[in-house]
C-alpha cells in the first residue's frame, strides 16, 4: 500500500510516500519550497521581466505569495485574478479589488498576454514528475494531506478568532487529536483552502484531510520519547504559526495559537509554562496577535515544569536552551516529517482497511 502524504506550511511542503512494503526509513522523503513560495517566486519573476500576471487556480495559502503581489502591484505591475484564486487573499473580493487586483472571468483569464501563475497547495503533476526522475512509480492507493485553514469568516469576525473557534469546537466535540482527520465529505464548508486542496486530487485515490498543528503534534508523539511520557507539551514551531498542546497521548488538556514572527522566545516560554499549569487566558494570546488559548481539561494541570516538553517545526532553534528545557523531537528519526505521520494516521482514522499496514510500520498509536 502507497500513502502519498503532503504537509503544506508557509515555507516548505513536506513530503512522504508511505509504502507499506518498506521500512519506513527507506520511504522516500521531501523537503520542498511550498506552494505559495512557488507562487512568490513566480509573481517575482514577471516582475523583473515587466509582465502582467493572471492569478488562476484555487484558493491556497497566503503569506509569501500576498507579499509578493503587494510588492508587484506596489511597483506598477499589472495584476489579474480569477474569483476563485483571488480568494487566496481575502475572502471578501470586494478588498482583493481595492488592493489594486483585477478579478476576471476564467475564460477571460485564458485569452490575455500575461505571465500565468496558478494557485493550488496540491500539484500532483509537480509530485509525479520529481518521483520519475528517480525511477518511482507515482500510483497511489490515497491521499494524506494538511494545511492551516483559517477558514472562510464572516465579513464581521475576526479571521484568528474564526480558526481558533474551530479548534475549540472540534476539541470539544471529541477529545482526540485524531478528531481533527476528515474525509472530503466530513470537511466543513467554511474550510475553503482544505477543500480546494482535497479537491485538487480529482478523485485519483480517497483522500483524508488533517489540519497541520494537530498532524505536527501527533507525529512527534511517534517519538519513543515523547510517546512514552506519561504527560506532554508538544510545540509545533511552523513558519508562521506557533501551535501548543498540553496532552496525555492524545487527550488534549490545553491549547494554544500564536504567530511564530509575532512572539519574542520569552514570551514562547512563558505562555507555554502557563498554558501547561492552566493559568494562560485567551484574552491575554489573542490581544498579543494570536489566535487564542483554551483550556479543555483541567484534571491535567502541570505543577511547575512538565516532565515532557517535545518541539517540532523548522523554528524550533528559537526554544534551544531555554527554560523549557525542550526534547527536540524526532520520529523515525526526522523533525521535518512529523506531520507526515500524522496525517498518516489521520488517514487510518477516515479509512479503515489502510489501518493495519499503518500500524505495522509506524506501531501502535500513542
């Protein structure tokens, strides 16, 4: 059995192709830029070369590609947008517009003279042709795939608040991280980027959905050392978003959201301590730029320093030799695959016939 899993950030995508036949440090492994980084980098290039751009595709993630565009219109470059890619960087068109985006029609998008920059976080032809070039066949028997959806908020509601309202939900609604894996049919459909991404596969193998952060912590858990503690704070230390759980395997007692470029390191360790003894408010991370905090299970308060405090993510440096004493963790020995594995297991919780061969490499769930 073949998993081909994706775990889209901001700046890199990461990439496993699970294949039940091989141990899994001889599956095949990718560490490439991400989706929207591709898009910046695209954006800039028709800069330099004093050609329009037409935006086409789906709704994806933002950050670098919005940043990119704000340098291009910024510098006289002439920009177009389908209404769907255009969602990219509002929900609300009606602000794509007045940031100097043209929308058009895709038809319309078809017929101009402009560099084509296409908006996905799923490119499979993209997969495919890095996997020939090595001789790997590209059939898949499913999809595990994961990005951060801040989700399609009301014109009156705060984007930070509107995610982290559903985290709150899905914890409340099932206290299991596993309870953030959804089939395409399970998805919310306020959850724009995490359809469009499922959507893209085209119905090619079944596909299981999993939000980063809750993947990122319930891979590090296949790290004997972070599984095996009775009590754990996960950190996932992503590019953009900082994402903190305070567990008993999988059981969520706390959580919170942050921006990883908005927090100094002392700040990162003093919520956290206080995250893990119950005392962190959601007032306090969301008035500070994030997302918010939320206390599910107050049985499992820590008392001073918790005896496990695992760290993932590619800025996961920023917590090195702090008072956190942090466990950089790393399951089958590789950080930047975390995700990967949970998504793999994600996936067992949508399907169940892909459970056992999961299970066989990757061991019994924490």
């Amino acid at each position: 059995m073949r998993i081909l899993a994706i775990d889209m950030g901001t700046g890199t995508q990461d990439i496993l192709l699970f294949d039940s036949r091989k141990p899994v440090e001889n599956n095949i492994k990718m560490v490439m830029p991400s989706a929207t980084e591709i898009a910046a980098r695209r954006i800039r290039r028709a800069a330099v070369a004093g050609r329009a751009v037409v935006l086409t595709g789906t709704v994806a993630g933002g950050g670098p590609c919005s940043w990119a565009l704000e340098e291009f219109i910024a510098g006289g470059g002439r920009a177009f947008a389908t209404p769907e890619a255009a969602q990219t960087f509002n929900d609300d068109l009606d602000r794509v517009r007045e940031s100097g985006v043209e929308i058009i029609a895709e038809d319309e998008a078809r017929r101009l003279d402009a560099e084509r920059v296409v908006l996905q976080d799923l490119d499979l032809e993209a997969v495919r042709t890095a996997l020939a070039a090595f001789e790997e066949p590209a059939g898949f028997d499913g999809l595990a795939l994961g990005c951060l959806d801040h989700g399609a908020a009301p014109p009156d509601v705060s984007d930070r608040l509107f995610r982290f309202e559903h985290l709150k939900r899905t914890v409340s609604a099932r206290n299991d991280l596993l309870a953030f894996a959804a089939g395409p049919t399970d998805l919310a459909p306020y959850l724009t980027r995490a359809l469009a991404m499922v959507n893209s596969a085209n119905g090619e193998a079944p596909v299981a959905f999993m939000d980063t952060g809750p993947a990122a912590a319930l891979g590090a858990l296949h790290d004997e050392r972070v599984g095996g503690a009775e009590e754990q704070v996960v950190l996932n230390l992503g590019n953009m978003h900082l994402l903190g759980f305070h567990l008993r395997g999988r059981r969520i007692a706390s959580l919170f959201e942050h921006h990883t470029g908005e927090m100094e390191t002392g700040q990162m360790v003093d919520f956290t301590l206080r995250l893990a003894g119950g005392e962190l408010t959601h007032r306090e991370v969301f008035e500070t730029s994030g997302h918010g905090a939320y206390h599910h299970d107050r049985s499992i308060v820590a008392k001073g320093l918790p005896a496990m405090v695992a760290v993932t993510g590619p800025q996961r440096q920023r917590l090195r030799g702090t008072a956190l004493e942090p466990y950089f963790a790393a399951p089958f020995g590789d950080m930047m695959i975390s995700g990967c594995f949970g998504l793999l297991r994600g996936f067992a919780e949508v399907y169940e016939w892909s459970g056992d061969a999961i299970e066989a490499r990757l061991g019994p769930l924490p």
